[in-house]
C-alpha cells in the first residue's frame, strides 16, 4: 500500500483514522510494554554509561554517536521486537 502526502493530509482529518492509529501506538507505549522492556533498556544504558566511564579519563569526547545508536537500539527493541546491540556491535565502546 503506497501513501501520498495528499493522502496523508486527508487522514489526518479522519476523526476514525486517527483513532485507530493512536490506539495502536499507544499500545506500544502502554506502562506494561515498558515494563517488558525496562531490564533490556536498563543494561542498554547502563553499558552506555560504562563505556564512558572507560572514555572520560582520556578528555572529552562526542557523546552524539552514543546517543544515536542508543536511541536506534530502543527504536528497534519498541517497534520491531528485535534485540539490538548497536554500542556493542560497532564496538563503540
């Protein structure tokens, strides 16, 4: 199913449309869905946080890139149900 952006304009003054998709990403954010969530994200951080810790004696450094590829491995964790270890797999840490 391919959208346009008039298409898409016109949904969004679909009372029904819009309805229909709060409810389902709400879902997604509901306290349980981040309840199951919270160990994994947890030792996201926490490794996050670990490797600059290991980074800080050496001066400063850019923490952006971290940032992102913690953001992307919640993104996917949320969203897509997959387990992504970006900060571990691009041995950023």
């Amino acid at each position: 199913m391919e959208f346009d952006s008039i298409e898409l304009m016109a949904h969004h003054r679909d009372a029904e449309a819009h309805k229909q998709r709060r409810k389902l990403l709400l879902r997604g954010f509901s306290q349980a869905a981040m309840l199951e969530f919270e160990d994994d994200m947890s030792s996201k951080i926490e490794a996050m946080l670990d490797g600059w810790a290991t980074l800080s004696p050496q001066g400063s450094f850019n923490v952006y890139p971290w940032l992102h590829w913690l953001g992307f491995d919640v993104v996917c964790t949320c969203y897509a149900n997959l387990r992504c270890n970006s900060l571990m797999d691009l041995q950023i840490i």
